[in-house]
C-alpha cells in the first residue's frame, strides 16, 4: 500500500496503544503462571500476535476479547511444536531459550529480515548448554534438545533480548541458573522490564539469579502499559509545531524509549551529540526532528543495521528523499538542519520509517509519497487511521 500525504498540520488527543514490549512479556508470564490471566489489550499488533500465536502452539490457550487477550496457562507442554514468529524478534529472542528450557523439538517459522538478524552469541550458548540448533533452510530454525541449569554467559553488546529469553528459561529448569552478562549491557531498561514483569507474577531473583521450576503467580488481571516507542512519533510532532497531546504513558515506566522526552527537548538546542546505544528505534523520529530543528550526530549506531531495515541507510534515505541532508561517517549518523521539501520515501519495510515519514510530512512544502505504509502493522496497525483523526490528509 503507497499513500500520498498532503502537508497539513495534526491536531488533537492520542490515546497511545499498549506497549509492545511489555504485552510480549506478560503473554510469556500468563502462560506459565498457577491459573488464567487477563490481559488489559485493547490494541494488539502483528508482533503481539506472532507471540501469542506462538505460546499456543506450546500448549497455552489464547483467546483475543475486546479487552485484550484471555491466557488459560500451559498444563503440559507438547513434544514438538512449529512457532510462527512472523518479523518478530522479540518472539524468536524469548522463545527460544524457553523452547529449549522446555525440551520442546521446535521449528521456529521467520519472515521478513528476521532470518538476517543476529542469532549470536544466544546460539552458541544454548549449544553449550544442552540445545542443538540448525537451519532447515533460510526461512526456518530448528531447536531440540534440553537446556540444562546452570550459569549462562551472553555477552550485553548484542541484543537485550537473549538476557530476556534466557532469563525466562531459567525459571523452567531444574536447579538453579544465573545469567552473567559480559561488557556492557545495551538497553538495559528493557532486562529492567522483564525482571519488573517476572515480579508482578512472583518470581524471585537474586540480582540475574533464579531458581528453576518456579511457579508464576497470576495477579489475574493486569493492563498493559502505554508504549513509549510509539509514541515517540506523536512527541515529534509536538515539538515540531503540532499541537498533539498523548494520552496513557507512564512517566515511571522502565521502557528505555521513554527517553525521547528529553532527547527532543535537547535537540531544541543547538547541534546535539546523541548516544543511540539504547534507543534504536527512535533514532529514524529523532532524525526528522534534529532536520528541522538544529541537526543532530547519533552516535552508537551498530544495532541500527540489525533492524526490521538497515535503519542508518533507510533513515538517511528518507530524509534525503524528503529533500534533507544526513551522512555516515566515523560510525556516526549526522543529520544537518534544514528544510523539508517532501517526496517519495521507500519504507525498506521498517514500520518505524514509515511512521517518522509521515511525521516529517507535516513540516514539508510538498506532498509525501510512503511506499510500502502498510509496513506499520508489525507494531502499530491503526496509525494512518489515528493520523487521519488528528487532521493528516492522505489519500
């Protein structure tokens, strides 16, 4: 699906859907807990589901209500199971130390870029600890065999989500694990979340140390919290000039993109330096902010190659395409202040592309061509509709 933006200003109230990040971990927490859970979900989105959708093919029962979603946990897991992960990362991530925990002969399904992301160092320590892992062909992964308890080494540079997945492994085995983490941790608000979210189900650690065969307490009804990330694009246009309020954030949360308050505030100021270590999913919103505002060099850009696009050419793409001027040089994406003019961004399939194009449409002279907008449904399937209420014309 391409649409064709008109430049127009938003204006109004967004009620911001529930975080993505922390649904994946509660559907994980419900479906292993002592009795069945709701989950406060009004919106969901095709990541959600791919977990969801995949927690019932180890044995959970999962029924989408207007509410949210209603979790019968898992009595028995099965012997053998397919997990459709869709583009998800954070379902493959989490999912296959469980599987592995679980002693499950799995075949995890992928689309998209997620067969391209990194697997590494996870794979190999699974391998080390019990697991065998094989490629059945690009699309399709392979995991048998049994993690056994113990000490897992990951190292933190790579992906916060191995910690994650492993540290939900770890409540399934027998005897007790812990996870040491070498060098730096990235994201580390989101290893926060999970620790959070296994608390709120009763489990107890002692700093990354768990003992196995846990039972998850089930506070039987539980809401999920407004999602940062997302909400991250309503924010820019705020301080580009929009007069748009968001609704159903917590300002507490231990979401790591919650950062973009401060970020846009600092990039009011002049040239601003910005670590993207930790928020590479903001970075293409941020981007379209330092443009029309004062310029910006994001630092810490490794991950940003690993996402749903290589996330440093798509973002200097579309701003280039919208009539802008970003570089990488040195391992840093700069983005020079400037002028939005408008055209025709290639979404390289990454919803949050697509998203921070449309933001950008609201400062440009000229319409905004967004290939590919229906990419956006990977996390956020009623943006066009929520941008059309706030006045965004597109057709």
């Amino acid at each position: 699906m391409d649409i064709t933006i008109h430049p127009q200003p938003l204006q109004g109230q967004v009620q911001i859907i529930p975080s993505k990040s922390q649904a994946h971990r509660l559907l994980i927490c419900a479906a292993f807990a002592d009795r069945e859970t709701v989950l406060v979900c009004p919106e969901t989105n095709n990541d959600i589901a791919a977990t969801a959708g995949c927690l019932q093919a180890l044995g959970a029962r999962i029924t989408r209500t207007d509410e949210g979603y209603h979790v019968v946990p898992i009595a028995e897991a099965p012997k053998t199971a397919v997990l459709k992960c869709g583009e998800s990362g954070s379902t493959l991530r989490f999912l296959l130390p469980v599987a592995g925990a679980l002693g499950v002969d799995t075949v995890f399904e992928m689309e998209g870029r997620l067969p391209q992301r990194p697997l590494s160092p996870l794979w190999e320590e699974m391998e080390r600890m019990g697991c065998k892992l094989a490629w059945l062909d690009a699309n399709r992964l392979r995991c048998s065999g049994k993690l056994s308890a113990g000490e897992y080494r990951i190292d933190g540079g790579v992906s916060s989500q191995f910690v994650t997945g492993l540290l939900f492994a770890a409540t399934l085995m027998d005897g007790e694990s812990w996870v040491t983490i070498l060098g730096q941790l990235e994201s580390c608000g989101y290893v926060d979340m999970t620790l959070q979210t296994m608390k709120r189900f009763g489990v107890k650690f002692d700093g990354f140390s768990v003992s196995g065969k846990q039972k998850y307490r089930s506070p039987g009804r539980i809401d999920v919290e407004g999602d940062w990330s997302n909400a991250a694009f309503w924010l820019t246009a705020q301080a580009l000039g929009n007069p748009v309020s968001v609704l159903g954030l917590d300002e507490k949360s231990a979401q790591g993109d919650r950062a973009v308050v401060p970020l846009l505030k600092k990039l009011s100021k002049a040239h601003q330096e910005i670590c993207a270590e930790d928020i590479p999913d903001l970075v293409p919103v941020l981007a379209v902010a330092a443009c029309a505002l004062n310029g910006a060099t994001f630092t810490g850009i490794h991950r940003l190659r690993l996402k749903e696009s290589d996330r440093v050419a798509s973002t200097i793409a579309m701003i280039q395409q919208l009539g802008g001027h970003a570089e990488t040089t040195n391992h840093a994406l700069t983005v020079y202040p400037g002028t939005f003019r408008g055209g025709t961004v290639d979404t390289c399939n990454d919803h949050r592309i697509a998203m921070a194009a449309a933001i950008a449409a609201t400062v440009c002279t000229e319409a905004v061509t967004v290939l590919g907008a229906e990419c956006v449904t990977k996390s956020y399937p009623g943006f066009w509709e929520e941008y059309k209420l706030l006045g965004g014309l597109y057709g």
